[in-house]
C-alpha cells in the first residue's frame, strides 16, 4: 500500500483528503500543517509521496522542497494546491518537486498522479503544461 504525508495548512484539507485517499487504496502516515513540521514527519515515517501545498504560513512548500533536497529526502513530492501560477509553478518543478495539480482535480486524477510519481515518474496538470510549453515556445 503506497504510504502518503499530506502537508496543508488548512485542518479540513488535511483531514477532509483522508478517507478519500483510502478509499483509493493509500495509507495516509503523516499529515503536517507547515513546512517545518512537514520535514520531522516525513523523516519519521518514510512515506512514498508527499501531497504538499505551496502557500502556508511561515515554512511554505517552496521552502520544505529546497530543505528537503538539501537533506537528501529523496522522496516524490506531488504539489496539490490551489494556486494556478506559472511562475510558482516554475519555482516548485526547479526546487524538486515531480508534480503538479490543482486541487480541482478528481480522486481519480489525484490517485492515478501520486502512482506515477511513486513509480519515479512526473507529472503536471495538462491545463499548466500546454501553458509552459507555449511560454518555451515564444521565449527566444
């Protein structure tokens, strides 16, 4: 059973997203309402994948990434938030994330993104990649 850490600063994100994950088929080992804590679950539990939003307060999502690739946390981190921003979502692909959704996607969608990563592959909302790929594109 593919083990998951959710990180939201939001209590009803994090315990809303639970038995929705079971129902999928996941373990949800750890859940962590900033970056910070988020860091000290993920080192205690080993999870597979991490679901982390990128704006809360204090330690946000950009800054957990940066400290978990500077801790060797190898560990796939799939960006699930409601922020549909091309340059934050530049800033978390370089910082390590391995994907991206917005939090309008389904529990199918959601549960078929976190078996990718986990089977060490990437991905990123369709709606975004279009969006990136032409902003390539044009730059010179």
């Amino acid at each position: 059973m593919t083990r998951l850490v959710v990180v939201d600063d939001q209590t009803l994100v994090r315990q809303g997203i639970r038995p929705l994950l079971e129902m999928a088929g996941f373990e949800m080992v750890g859940e962590a309402d900033d970056g910070r804590r988020a860091l000290d679950v993920i080192g205690a539990v080993s999870p597979d994948v991490v679901l982390l939003d990128l704006r809360m307060p204090g330690a946000d999502g950009i800054w957990t990434l940066d400290r978990l690739r500077e801790r060797s946390l190898e560990v796939p981190v799939l960006v699930l938030t409601t922020f549909d921003d091309d340059e934050l979502v530049l800033a978390a692909l370089r910082a390590g994330a391995r994907g991206y959704l917005l939090e309008d996607v389904t529990l199918e969608q959601l549960a078929r993104a976190v078996r990718i990563l986990e089977e060490g592959g990437t991905l990123v909302a369709p709606s975004i990649t279009d969006r990136l790929l032409r902003a390539i594109r044009s730059a010179p």
